[in-house]
C-alpha cells in the first residue's frame, strides 16, 4: 500500500490529477479536452495507475507533436477511489461543468454500469478500456482493451489442442459480480467448443483471500486445467495458495493475473508457474514498439514495478480517438463516432487496433503467454487481428442504429 500511495502523490505532482474549476462553459476552442474518471487510490488503485500513465504518455506525445488538427490536448483527471458513488459524481462532473471532448473511465465492470447511463444521457464520448466479460453494444461507448471471448478463445484453444489429453475436464473460478459471472459463460463456450467440459463454476466473492476450501473442491474434482477470473490484490493470493497445495501440474488460464500488475515478478518462484495469459501486451512481448512503449514509461514513471495492458489499452485509445477527429476534422461528438465506426485504427505497442463499427469494440492482437518454472514469462505464440464475434452474431449494428441504438449490455446465455 505504501508504494501504490507513492506513486498516486507522484502522479499528483506531476499534474496528472488536476481538479478544475466549475465554469459550466464548453471547452475554449483551441483545446480538446480529455478526462480520466480512475482508480488513483482504493482497491484497483493498481489498474488505475497504469491506466493514468498509458493516458498521460499518449497526451504528452501528441501535443509534443502539434496536438490534433492543432489543437492542444488538456487532460483532466478524478481519482474515483474505487467508489462507484464518486464515479457518478465525476462522471456528471466531466459532462455538466468541465464539458469534456471525451471521457476515459472506469476500471470494474460495475463502474462502468454506475456512469455508463450519465455518458449516454449526456451524449458523451466514452471509452472504456478495461478487460471486461464483453456484450455492451451501446452509441456512445468504445471499448478498447480486450474481452474474454478475445482471450479466452485462443488460449483454450491453444492449451485443449497441445497440452490438454482429448475431453478435457475444467475447473472455473471467478470472482463473483458481473464480470466473473459473464466471463465463465465464455470460458463454459470456448471449452465445450474443443469437446471438454466443465466439471464446476465456483464464484468468489472480492476481497476474498483465503482458498484453502476452493483448493479443497479442485483437488477433489481432479481437471485438466483450471479457468481463473480472480481479480484485485486479496484474489491474487490463490496462486501462491494453490501452488503450495495442488494435487498436480496442470495449466491455469487466467485474464486478470500477469499481464495487469506482473504477478510473476512479486510471487516466489515457482508459484505462478503453468499459468497462460492471453492480451494485447506486457512487459514481455517484444515487439519494436511494445519495447519502446515500455522503456518510455518507465522512464517516466520510475515507481512503477510492472507495465501491463492497463497503460497500453488507455495509451492506444487517445491515439484511436486523435485518428477519428482528424478524419472528421471536429471534435463535435457524433461526427467523431461516425468516424471511429469506419474502421480507424493505431499501429501501436500492442498491435494493430481497429475499432469495429458494428459493435465499438476493437480488433486486437493477443499475446498468449506462460510462465515457466523460474517465472519467465514466455510468448509463445501470438494471433492476429482477434476480435469479438457476439454482438455481431445478435444482429447489432451499432453503426446503422446510430442514435436509435438501444444501449444494452448483452450476455452469452441470452439475458
């Protein structure tokens, strides 16, 4: 706690988190103005923080370079304190007084469900950039980072195909809200697709820390691999737990662990060996510009122990955002998404990104990745141009419905 506290006074001293005045007038002309409503401080303060940096680093670059259509960028910045009350807050904030030009927010799912309907209302631009459980089809809502029909797909794939025997039996844990509950209805998807099965869903509730009975149901039901959607720093601490008392070597899928906060490089070996993530980027992938984006922000931020797709999905989304106002020549909100629906796209430290029109969600390259014995984590292949299938599969077009889009939230079991 005391590091994330030093960074966050660094972040502030370095003018990230800047508090404007209530002037209730639209931004002056010769500034785009960009908000960030996240998690500086409280329980996800560590998504938080590489989401700040990921924006930070992308803003300063951008206006180092002339701005957008020669604007410069002001970046406004609330810690929401991992406190869906000051999301709401902030998120009315960013609209009615600031009059932002685009709002990056949101780190759980449930915050992004808390102030999703304020953007929407307030015909506001909103990215979210998080991994999420996927299905939000809605006008004014981008999303950037990636979903578990994206990561989950291809690392279940890979595993059932090449490590796992034929009908392979899988254990799922999730943490238990939205985002866990909606992600093991795709882990069920990917794994009945390759002819396995699940042998039991167990649903934790956050800030859990102790596993001991969990490892109990595992071992006694004996899978082939085991499905993770554990999420914040108590559910860290299954790994260390599981390792010290698994009944077997098996492989431990996860989305939320590695390539977020580098638990590979906190845990003693070999605790975190056999777990296989999929994302866009980390540390290790090692691409010329991943290399790059890594070396810039640390630099930057000395603090910081481990770069994760937190920073790149946020970085990668004011570039998305720069490309469609330049190709719009506006800022004015619906010319702007008219221009993100028609496929721009950022070359960048995790890939290539093109925003899909249809559902606002992005084509991404995912990492997969595993962590050997001595908690080097490997790439050991990585798939291009992955994207969600879901939305599109439901007859959504966000692109055709334009305004007359109903904004929901859809769901792999059809609610």
């Amino acid at each position: 706690m005391k590091r994330i506290t030093e960074i966050a006074l660094g972040l502030m001293a370095a003018g990230i988190m800047v508090f404007t005045g209530c002037s209730g007038k639209k931004a002056a002309s010769d500034k785009i103005k960009i908000a960030i409503l996240t998690d500086v401080t409280g329980d996800f303060s560590s998504y938080g923080i590489q989401a700040s940096i990921g924006t930070k680093l992308a803003v300063d670059e951008i206006n180092a370079a002339g701005g957008i259509n020669g604007k410069q960028i002001e970046l406004i910045q609330y810690d929401t304190q991992t406190d869906n009350t000051v999301y709401q807050e902030m998120a009315r904030k960013v609209c009615l007084e600031d009059k932002v030009d685009m709002v990056i927010a949101g780190i759980s799912s449930a915050s992004r469900e808390a102030i999703r309907p304020i953007f929407e209302e307030n015909e506001t631009l909103y990215f979210y950039n998080q991994e999420y459980e996927g299905g939000v089809a809605s006008h004014y809502v981008f999303c950037c980072g990636p979903i578990p029909e994206m990561q989950i797909d291809p690392t279940v794939d890979y595993l059932m195909k090449d490590v796992c025997p034929a009908g392979a039996k899988v254990y799922i844990i999730a943490a238990d809200y939205n985002f866990g509950q909606i992600s093991s209805q795709w882990a069920k998807k990917a794994v009945e697709r390759n002819g396995g099965s699940v042998v039991k869903t167990e649903f934790i509730p956050l800030g859990v820390s102790q596993f001991s009975s969990t490892i109990a149901n595992i071992n006694s039901a004996k899978p082939d691999m085991i499905i993770s959607f554990c999420t914040g720093a108590a559910h860290m601490s299954f790994y260390e737990q599981w390792s010290n008392s698994k009944f077997a070597e098996i492989p431990i899928v996860t989305t939320c662990a590695l390539a977020i906060n580098g638990e590979h490089k906190l845990f003693t070996p070999p605790a975190m060996a056999d777990v296989y993530v999929g994302a866009p980027y980390y540390e290790e992938v090692d691409t010329p510009a991943a290399k790059k984006f890594t070396a810039d922000l640390k630099a930057a931020n000395p603090s910081v122990k481990y770069m994760g797709w937190d920073a790149e999905t946020c970085y990668t989304s004011v570039y998305l955002y720069k490309a469609a106002v330049e190709k719009a020549g506006t800022t004015e909100v619906e010319a702007v998404i008219s221009a993100l629906e028609s496929g721009v796209s950022f070359d960048g430290p995790g890939g290539m990104a093109v925003i899909n029109g249809k559902d606002h969600h992005t084509i991404r390259d995912i990492a997969v990745g595993k962590v050997e014995k001595d908690h080097t984590l490997r790439v050991i292949n990585t798939f291009k141009g992955v994207k969600s299938n879901f939305i599109e599969s439901l007859g959504v077009d966000l692109a055709k419905e334009g305004k007359n889009a109903k904004n929901l939230q859809y769901t792999p079991d059809g609610n």
